[in-house]
C-alpha cells in the first residue's frame, strides 16, 4: 500500500510539472533566479527602483522578509564598482535579519547607465558622494521609519563610511568596516612588497621584471592606472584579492545572470568603473585616517587574514588604537578582500551575531523565532 501510494504520489507531481518541463520556451535564467529570490513574506519588501539623491536618479536595491527588521546600507566599492549585480550570489540569508539596501552609487552601474556622464564629471568628488550618502541615510530613515541604521562600507565605500562615521554617529546603530582604508599609501606599498615576495618565492620572472620596473612603489611618481594596474594584476594573481584564486571572474561572471540587471546595465559595468577611476582614483589614493583616532559610534571591522588589496595589517593597527563606544575586529582566516563572497556562511554569522544584536536591544528588530525544545 505504502508504495502504491508513492508511485500515485510521484505521477501526480510529473503531470503537474509536465506543461513546465515540457513547455516550447524556457524561462530566461535571470527569471529564474528572480523568481526563486522573490520576497513573498506579508511584512517584506522588495524594490528595485531610481530615486533623487544629489540632484539625480540613483538606484537602489531594497529587499527583507520582514520591515521590522533593521536597515543595512551597503556602500560598494571600486570606485565604480557596484555590488548589486553579484549580490543575489550571497545576500539571500541576510534579507531574514535586516532589510539589506544595494546602492548604486554615483558614476556606476545603474546609476551611471542611467545619468549623462559628462554632465556628473564635475560633480564626481569625495565631498559630493558624501554628500549623497548622508542623503542617502536620511532617505532611508525617513522612508522605511527608522531612527538609526547600520552602514557597511567595503573597499573604497569604507572611506565614504568613514566620513559618515565621523559626520553622523547619531544615525548610525553601528559602522561595519569591511576591508577597511586607513593610509592608501601605506597600503599600496605593503600590497608591492608582497606580490613582489610572492614572484621571487615562485620564480615568477615576468611578474618580476614588471614589478621591478615600477620601483619605488607607489614612490612620488603618481599612481597612473598602468602603474596601478601592474601591481594589481600580480597582487590579484596571488591571491591578494581572493585568496586561492587568480582573479576575480569567478565572482565578475555572475553579474551576466543577475535579475536586477539588463544586459545592456551589466555591459556599462565596466564604462561606469573607467569613469569613477578616473575621478576618484586619486582622491581614494589620497585617503588617510591615521588621525582619526576615536568615533562616537559603535565600530565593527571585518579583515580578511590575507588581504592586500587593501592592508589588513595597516586595519588592524588602527583599530587596536581607536576608541569607540564599543568595538569589535573579526578576522576572516580563509579570505582576502571580499569576504562575503569568499566565506559567505561565516560572513552570514558575524552580522547576525555581532551586527544585529545592537538593533534588537535598542528594539529595532522582528522578534527571534520561537524554539521549542522536546
């Protein structure tokens, strides 16, 4: 009887999906992936839409399985560099704690695709883009009602984060510091050393020669992209970027499935990084805040073990010697300097464990769910 049932169990399931498997056209894989990402919970909230900051159509991503849950901004990185096309890769589990906001900030991706570039050029300065992240911020709280909000700046938005912290605490539940800038020169220097180490442990004489030929490194000569882009590339060939890996296609391949862009947005990726890097690359490389040395905000810095992209070392001296309202330095073993891409599950723990608890004390959270022992 037991398996009579089953075999009536498993035609019904082959006829009910037989117009699906069977069907002329197959839906696309960013539907696919859309539909299987999709919010339905009663109390979420899932938009992917262009709003006015700075004077001009921003996008953003805003997605949680419950509005009661606290707002995570993510400032990206690069310049240029937006994190929404590979996010649906790793933030799916974040949306059941917080209410996670992508941002496509000035001069890229959607936001790049969808502004007259000429236009912006003048406008594409540190001080504007701060400018449109306390927008940003004041958006946000006033929108989804939130007195406090966490900000997470990766890379180059951690200087953007930085100057949030410092500007606005008084927003701010905490600071997340993901791959945190502290002296780009320093940092560059220690990032040569390295990959420089790295061609003479593995007899890499083309490496080699190539990073000889930019000594000194950065020096006073200025940091061209071709002097730059020498470095990264071997630094990026040995891991630097992500550890174990020789680059970063693995992670680059996936914005061609991502359902919040089109094709015609992932391909102005690159544009809109060319053109960010051209403005900021010098101020970026300019950052130093060796002398900021306390913040009136709870600060949490996630470094990865084996980042040179941007110094994990030069992070955690200056952390040693911040003061803060309370602080914390999560070390990522196993990662370089995209840690929710390298170690998603331990990335994942961290901000549940030692990111969210400072919203629910302060009652900005859905309730825990209900365990129930037996």
């Amino acid at each position: 009887m037991f398996r009579f049932r089953t075999l009536l169990f498993a035609a019904a399931t082959l006829l009910a999906a037989a117009p699906q498997a069977f069907a002329d056209t197959q839906p696309s894989p960013r539907s696919i992936i859309a539909e299987a990402r999709k919010i339905v919970s009663p109390n979420g909230v899932e938009e992917l839409k262009p709003i006015t900051i700075g004077g001009i159509q921003q996008w953003i991503s805003v997605r949680g399985r419950d509005r009661r849950n606290p707002i995570l901004l993510v400032l990206h990185g690069g310049p240029g560099s937006p994190t929404m096309p590979v996010a649906y890769t790793f933030q799916s589990p974040w949306e059941d704690y917080f209410t996670v906001v992508e941002w496509d900030q000035r001069g890229a991706g959607k936001t790049y695709a969808s502004n007259d570039p000429k236009a912006l050029a003048s406008t594409m300065t540190v001080e504007q883009m701060t400018r449109d992240a306390e927008e940003m911020v004041q958006y946000l709280r006033k929108t989804y009602g939130k007195q406090k909000i966490f900000v997470l700046g990766h890379s180059w938005g951690s200087l953007l984060g930085m100057n949030l912290a410092q500007r606005h605490p008084e927003w701010l539940y905490a600071y997340i510091g993901v791959g945190q800038i502290v002296n780009s020169h320093k940092s560059e220097a220690e990032g040569y050393d390295f990959v420089l180490a790295q061609a003479r442990e593995h007899g890499n004489k083309e490496a080699e020669k190539e990073l000889l030929a930019l000594a000194p490194y950065p020096g006073d000569k200025p940091l061209t992209f071709e002097r730059i882009g020498v470095q990264r590339k071997w630094l990026n060939f040995y891991g630097g970027l992500t550890f174990g890996r020789k680059d970063y296609n693995y992670a680059a391949n996936t914005e061609y499935l991502s359902p919040d862009y089109t094709d015609k947005e992932v391909n102005s990726i690159d544009a809109g990084g060319l053109y960010s890097l051209t403005h900021l690359l010098g101020p970026m490389l300019a950052a130093n805040f060796d002398n900021v040395t306390e913040l009136h905000c709870p600060v949490i810095i996630f470094d990865g073990r084996h980042d040179y992209a941007v110094s994990h070392t030069l992070a955690a001296s200056w952390f040693a010697a911040l003061k803060a309202p309370s602080k914390k330095l999560i070390w990522f073993d196993d990662a370089s300097h995209m840690m929710m891409e390298e170690q998603p599950g331990r990335f994942l723990v961290h901000l549940v464990d030692d990111v969210r608890p400072i919203a629910v004390a302060a009652g900005d959270a859905a309730p825990d769910e209900t365990v129930e022992s037996h």
